[in-house]
C-alpha cells in the first residue's frame, strides 16, 4: 500500500510550525529580555570611591 502524499495545507501548517519553533529557539537563546540586560544598577552607576575621598578632604 503505497503512502499518501500530504496536502499542500499540511506541508504549509509544518513549515509554519517549524519556522515559528525556530524563531523563538532563536529568541531566547541570541536575545535575552531587555530587563535582563540593562539592570537599574546598570543604568546608574555609583560614583568612584576615589572621587569621594579627594572631595571628603
């Protein structure tokens, strides 16, 4: 018994499925969450201790 060919749908609902699963492999593994890459400690960095202690004296 010869395999039934699929549907041109089926192909194109794999395809999707496929390129939908990559991209967001992609995502997550190049493009981490903007929180994570600008942290408010990163955003404002203190000022160098030494900068204090010339002022302080």
């Amino acid at each position: 018994m010869a395999k039934r060919p699929l549907s041109l749908r089926k192909h194109l609902i794999w395809i999707l499925l496929i390129k939908l699963i990559v991209i967001v492999a992609l995502r997550v593994t190049y493009f981490p969450r903007l929180q994570d890459q600008h942290l408010p400690q990163d955003l404002f960095p203190s000022p160098p201790s030494s900068a204090l202690v010339k002022e302080s004296s």
